[in-house]
C-alpha cells in the first residue's frame, strides 16, 4: 500500500502545538542489534523491539509502527538488514517526527537473555543511561513488559499510572513459538515464507489476531479479495488493528459485489475513525446500492477533510448526477479536473452534464478533448453510457464513469485519533474556566454512559474518553470507559482505566470489572485478588463469590495439568 511521506502526520498532530501543555510524546524502537551474531536468533532484533513498542502505546502515547521505520529507511536509502550507526537512526527520528527514539542491543547466553536500550533527546543529542534486564529466555515478554515499565517510568516518573506489577497484568501472556513465527513472517521478503509463517502463527495461537491481520493485507496486495476477507473477518473490536481491518475489509468486499457487508463494515468504520478514505468508500458502496442521498452527505463530509482530492470531487459528481442535480455536477466536475486535467472519466461526465444543461459548447470542447485522448471511447463506446434516456441527446454514447474506490490510505490516521483527542482537550483546559470544563465533562459522562447502557460501544467509549480527559479524578468516568473497553475486548486498556478508577476510589463494581479484565488477559492470580477485594466491600455478594470461584476452579485446573 502507498503511503503519505513519513514525517506528514506530525504537522496533524501538532496543528496548533502551543495549545498543547507539553509536546506530545512520539515513539520510536528501533531493532535491537544481536550481539551475538547467531542468525538463528536474527528474529529477536525485531521482535524485541516489536513487545516495547506493544507495551509502550496507550491512547496518549503514539508509537510508530514497523512500516513506518521501513519507509523512512527506503526515503533515506539505509539497508532494512543491517544495524545502523548512530548517525542514521537520528536521521530515521527526525524523518518521522520521533521524540523519544530507543535503540539497544541484546546478548544470550544459554537461557539466559540480557536486553539493555537506551532512549535518545533528539534536540540536546544526548543519550539516556542504558536500561538492563536479564532473564529466561522463555519469559521474553515478561522482560521487554519490565524493560517497557522502567523506560516508561525514565521518561516521566509522575505521568504513568499504577505500578509494574499493575503495569505487567495489562499484557496477555505470550506464545513464544507462535510469536517467533509471526515475526519471521512480517520479515520474509518472499510470498511463500510470508505466508507459511504467518499462517504457522496462527495456528499456534489463533487468539492473537495479528497474523491473520497481516495475511488479509497481504491477500489485499495480491488483488485476492475473497482469501484477504476471510482472514480479516478473524479481528474483533478488542484488536488494534480492527479499524484498519475494516477498510480493507470494506474494499475486499467491494471488488467481491457484496456490497450490503461492504456497508455494514464501512459504517462501523466511520463511526470509530471518520476518515476521508473511509467516508469516499462508504459513498461509493452507498452509489452501487441506489442510496444517492446518503452517498452524496458522506462524499460532503470526505471532501471537507481534503478539497484538494480529485476524486472526492468526482464522486460528489457523480452522487448529484444520479440525483440530477446538474448545475452542480458541472461545478464539482470542474473541481475535480482543476486537480487532475488529463481526468478521462471527469471530461466524460462534464460533456454529458452540459448536454443536459444546454451548454452546446462546452459539451463539444469536451467530445473534442475526449477524442482526441480517448480515440477508442468514441470508436468503440461500451453498450451501457450515461445516456441513458434522460435527455434527448443523439451525441455518440459515451463511457459509463465508475466511482472511485481508495485503496490506498495512511495507517497512522487510524492511530492518532486519541492523540488529537487529548490534545482538543488540552486546548478548552487551557482556554476555559474551571467550571465550564466539569460541566462539559458531566455533559459526555451522561451521554457515555446513555451509549453504554444501549450498548453502543464505540459512541460509548468516544464520549468516556472525553469525559475521563476532562475529568481525570472522576472515578465513575474512569470505571464506565473501562466497561466499555472490556466489552469491546480491549482488555489492556480496560484493565488500566479500572485501575485508575480504583486509586480515586475504592469501589465494588471496580474490583469485580478489573478480576473479569484480568481474566481475559489471563491473568488469574491478579484476578483473584480483585475479586476478594470485591467481596470484602460487600461480603454477601453472590457475583462476587461466584466470581471468585471460578477463578479457583481455573487455578486448580492449571495445577492439576501434567
């Protein structure tokens, strides 16, 4: 997939960057160097690097991906193989707006595993003190959560909640054969290894979604729509790349003719992330179904994220030519090929438009222009074309024009929604009163938990979260967006609010929603305490008591198994 330049989605992030009480924080981890030189443990540089970078994100840290620093390496012409020089990893942060880029190193002994990084402060060109941890090697992700927690806690002691331990429970337990295997094929640079590893992964752990995201954009790559949707239909809500998932889920779709999925995805899509590329395709799977009217208000809303995109304005076009609202398909016709003058499909559309208006003579400039460009449209024009009995012109027929589909989209626009988020919210902090910021956090805490109650999760968790930003010490704001993160499946981010809700008070309902979080997460020790806490604030709870007996009943299991 083709991708804006690197560095672009800073100048979104930081659009008004004073308003913000402090920079925001950008991630960067760079694959960590085998000092032992064992190809066979190869996969370790990234996949190290790969658990940091999962540990570090949250909804107001932004962590670039692997494809990220990829681009950024083909931009500055640097091997994707080899380790850097310290010279070049700062140019890769500076092309991708880093604040905070990590580099290490690890070493392996036996077993025993020794991870030590450094972060680095681009504007004073300092380096941090290295960060040591050493282990088993079959507890790698209980190392790198730990290695997370200390680099989290370097950069800014008083802005992470909770402890390591409470940090540590947030995380899934992880497979490491599997793991190794999705690695290996996010890193194989041929269809035939990509695909043997990443479908290994799979099924060796078929919970972790990730593979199955990956094969889907792999399948997308290859134009076969009907393999990628399978594999993308795996996600859930609770994956971090299920926004992603749908786009492409939603082309997949598209090209197949089923367009009634196409939209159910489509819309689900806007209502987490309303992108432009989102909107467009929504638009045009709405134009396939005869919904002209929806089609046109979303092709108004993309065209209002990007009037420079030709083929919004084409679209919008074509939504008012079957709404027959000629005057204005001429007027967005000429938007359209105002960005791209050599526009086959724009130059059919205006000559047809001004058959119906009555302009004679731009119709002709127009059939001109067409042939001259086009000699086999007007020789040999398709049995079906707009002229299709809506007028009484007797021009040749001409081409039918086709809606745009975007297939090609920014995967960090599905990421940085928090971020801007929090940072619309640190403007009214800094521009409101006081009271005028409680009264509108009350205002998204009522509407938050009205969604959550009719179970309209992703509403739900976009109004908590302004809630809980504009009411950081509200206790309930922080329980109810961890209801409806844990509903949605998102359980590490669950796991966090309720933690954060139980440092502002001690609650029942928080106790017991943080055991059934850290259930999820596997966690069952964690879990158990949770759930006795809740029974010691209220004793003759029945949820509570069966709550803490199937946590029990699973922790005898887990002895009992050889």
């Amino acid at each position: 997939m083709k991708l804006k330049p690197v560095g672009l989605f800073v100048l979104l992030l930081l659009a008004g960057g004073r308003l913000w009480a402090a920079q925001p924080k950008v991630f960067l981890v760079f694959p960590l160097e085998n000092k032992i030189g064992n190809p066979s443990v190869g996969w370790m540089s990234e996949g190290i690097a790969d658990l940091i970078a999962t540990r570090l994100a949250s909804p107001t840290r932004y962590v670039l991906q692997r494809e990220d620093r990829d681009d950024a390496y083909e931009q500055l012409g640097l091997p994707r193989e080899a380790p850097l020089t310290l010279a070049s990893e700062f140019k890769v942060a500076q092309a991708l707006g880093a604040t905070v880029p990590i580099i290490g190193h690890f070493t392996l002994a036996g077993d025993q595993l020794t991870t030590s990084v450094q972060w680095f402060d681009v504007p004073k060109l300092t380096l941090s003190k290295p960060i040591v941890v050493t282990g088993k090697l079959n507890e790698l992700d209980v190392l790198e959560t730990r290695l997370a927690w200390r680099l989290l806690k370097s950069q800014d002691n008083n802005g992470i909640e909770g402890n390591e331990t409470e940090f540590s429970n947030r995380f899934p337990p992880v497979r490491l054969d599997a793991f190794e295997s999705y690695i290996r094929g996010v890193l194989s640079t041929d269809s035939r290894s990509r695909k043997h590893f990443l479908e290994e992964a799979n099924r060796l752990n078929p919970n972790d979604h990730r593979a199955a995201f990956a094969l889907g954009k792999f399948y997308l790559d290859q134009d076969d729509y009907t393999t990628s949707a399978k594999w993308l239909r795996n996600l859930s809500p609770g994956d971090r790349d299920y926004p992603e998932a749908l786009f492409i889920l939603g082309i997949d779709e598209y090209y197949l003719g089923q367009y009634g999925p196409a939209e159910i995805d489509l819309k689900k899509l806007v209502g987490i992330a309303p992108l432009g590329e989102a909107l467009n395709n929504l638009g045009v799977v709405e134009l396939r179904l005869g919904h002209y009217d929806e089609a046109l208000a979303d092709f108004k809303q993309a065209l209002r994220k990007d009037q420079d995109d030709s083929d919004y304005a084409f679209n919008m076009a074509l939504a008012l030519w079957h709404l027959k609202k000629y005057d204005q398909v001429a007027e967005f016709a000429r938007k359209a090929l105002a960005q791209d003058s050599d526009d086959l499909d724009t130059h059919v559309l205006l000559a047809e438009v001004s058959g119906e208006l009555g302009d004679s003579v731009t119709r002709q400039n127009e059939l001109s222009w067409i042939s001259d460009h086009e000699k086999a449209a007007a020789d040999d024009p398709p049995v079906e074309s707009m002229n299709n009995g809506n007028s009484g012109n007797t021009s040749p027929s001409l081409p039918d024009p086709t809606p745009r589909m975007k297939k090609d989209y920014d995967a960090k626009d599905f990421h940085l929604a928090s971020l801007i988020m929090a940072r619309d919210v640190r403007r009214k902090l800094a521009e409101q009163p006081a009271q005028a910021v409680r009264a509108e956090g009350e205002t998204h805490l009522k509407q938050g938990l009205t969604l959550l109650a009719a179970g309209r999760l992703p509403e739900a968790e976009r109004e908590l979260t302004q809630a809980t930003l504009l009411l950081p010490n509200s206790s309930e704001a922080h329980q109810a967006l961890g209801q409806a993160y844990e509903r949605e499946g998102k359980h590490t981010l669950a796991a966090a609010e309720f933690e954060t809700s139980l440092k502002e008070k001690d609650s029942y309902q928080a106790h017991l929603w943080l055991a059934r979080a850290y259930i999820s997460l596997k966690h069952l020790r964690p879990a158990l305490k949770q759930a006795q806490a809740a029974l010691e604030l209220e004793p003759s709870s029945i949820e509570a008591k069966n709550l803490a007996e199937q946590i029990r009943a699973q922790l005898s299991g887990l002895r009992d198994k050889p």
